[in-house]
C-alpha cells in the first residue's frame, strides 16, 4: 500500500511552518515522525496534497529542565526522551513510560508533540500528562502563545482543542515535587492498550496531600475526576485500604464507557476499578 503523491515543505522556523499551513489549507499537515500520518495516508482516510517538514525547526527539538519545571520540544523523539540524562534524573518514570512505547524503530521517529496532536485515545503520554498537571505551548500564525493544559486538550477521538493554523511548540511538565511520586501503568492484549492508569501522589507526615488520578485508553479521552482525587487526599496508612476502595468504586462509576470489540462496559467498569485501585495502591504506599 502506497502512500498517495504530495509535495514536502522544509520549514526553518514555527512561524514559517503556521505560514506554510496557512497557505495551503485543509490540504497540509505537519510532517514530523510519520508513524501515525503516513498510516492514515496510506489507507486513504485522509487526502493531503502537501506535508511541512518541521523536524529541522531548531526551536521544536530542544529538551530544557530549570526551576520553573521541563520543556520539551514538539519534535524531539521518544528516543531522544529515552537517552536524555536530565530526564533521566528528574522524571525516571516519564522516560520508563516513554520506553514502554511501541518499538525501537517508532520510538526513533516519532515525536511527543505529533502524539499529542494526533489525539489517538490510546494516548500513554496523554494520560500521564494528565495526571501530572502537564501543559502544552501552542504557536498560532500571529506569533504569539498560548500555553494550555492537557485537561481537556483532548476533546474527542483525534480531535485537538486548537485552532486553525496553531501547532503545538512544546510540552511542559512540573518539576518532581519532593517526596512525590508517580505511578503509571496499562494492560495491553493487542497493539494498543485496553486501559491506562496513572497516578500523581504526595504525603507529608503519614498523609495524603496530594492525589492526582487520570485514566485513558479505554473511553473517548482520558480523564480524571476531582472527586476521586479528593477521596484520597487525607489517607493515612490506617485508612488505605478503605479510602483505594471508595476511590475506584467512585472512578468506574463516574467514567463514560461503551461497548466496543475490547469488551463491554461492565466489562470496562471492572477494568476502571480494578487498576484504579492498584495503581493508586502503589503510588501511596510509596508516599505513605
């Protein structure tokens, strides 16, 4: 199967590539690592007469840590995720996360910015992104910026909350906060995993002050619920037990589910509860 013909643009700059898309309309896109494009080309389900190539664009492919927390360049790969010593020591579990990706050879060209974009449902960054309070830099064709959160970045199936003639800059992550911890994990039967679970977490003094819990691969969108989160807020190690129970009880209710080839929502609900609950119990009895 052939990808149909199109013409390729080399943008030097963001600006130039907003430029270029501009120009071109609904009949370009932004051409980076290919691993999810390409594919949809080649099945036809997309008609694109023109790519901008922004992988030479120096601004997208630069990783940065200081106080305010760590950039990462749309473009950069999830290879280049992997071997970066900073995140290395600052976000073990990110990198792991990262790793856990697909292969090799799709880790070496696709990039974080393009998965995002992409929205696929089955996102693993988006769900931990999610969890961890992360942010996105969007650049519009006027110049300026906007930074956005990953709540509510995904507002659908492959469908990204921006603007015509935005792209995402770069992705913004907070700083490991002291004595924090985060837990992230899935099950996959085939290709893609049928649940994502990842939990943000802190204690100070034997207790809970901080709980983020996002879940994703297994609705529409990834999501997190105030409510669970406020649910754990407060356990002591006395407590853990009783306060992961009603946490998960409260996140497989709360999430909208369907039927699909991966199972039933009853099926799926069980999946909610189940991870929910041993996820959370990882993240803190690490804190606790």
């Amino acid at each position: 199967m052939l990808v149909p013909p199109f013409d390729m643009h080399v943008a030097k700059s963001v600006e130039d590539a907003i430029s270029l898309r501009s120009e071109f309309g609904d009949d370009a896109s932004f051409y980076c690592g290919g691993t999810e494009l390409l594919l949809v080309m080649k099945l036809g389900l997309t008609d694109l007469a023109h790519l901008i190539d922004i992988k030479h664009v120096d601004e997208l492919r630069t990783i940065s840590i200081d106080d305010s927390g760590i950039r990462i360049g749309a473009a950069v790969t999830y290879r280049e995720i992997e071997n970066n010593p900073l995140l290395v020591a600052d976000r073990p579990e990110f990198v792991s996360m990262i790793s856990g990706i697909a292969n090799i050879r799709v880790r070496s060209v696709g990039t974080l910015g393009g998965n995002l974009a992409f929205a696929d449902p089955s996102s693993d960054p988006a769900t931990y992104l999610l969890a961890v309070g992360g942010e996105l830099e969007i650049g519009s064709a006027d110049g300026k910026r906007r930074i956005v959160p990953m709540e509510g970045f995904h507002t659908g199936p492959y469908q990204p909350d921006m603007r015509d003639n935005e792209m995402i800059v770069s992705v913004r992550l907070p700083r490991n906060v002291t004595g924090g911890v985060v837990v992230h994990e899935r099950m996959k039967l085939k290709e893609r995993p049928n649940i994502t679970v990842a939990v943000c977490a802190a204690a100070v003094n034997g207790k809970v002050t901080q709980a983020r819990v996002a879940v994703g691969s297994i609705g529409l969108v990834p999501v997190r619920f105030d409510e669970v989160d406020a649910t754990l807020v407060g356990i002591e190690a006395s407590t853990l037990d009783e306060g992961l129970a009603r946490a998960a009880t409260l996140a497989s209710e709360s999430i909208s589910l369907f039927d699909d080839a991966n199972g039933s929502v009853e099926y799926k609900r069980h999946l909610v509860h189940h991870f929910v609950q041993k996820v959370a119990r990882k993240a803190l009895e690490a804190v606790l």
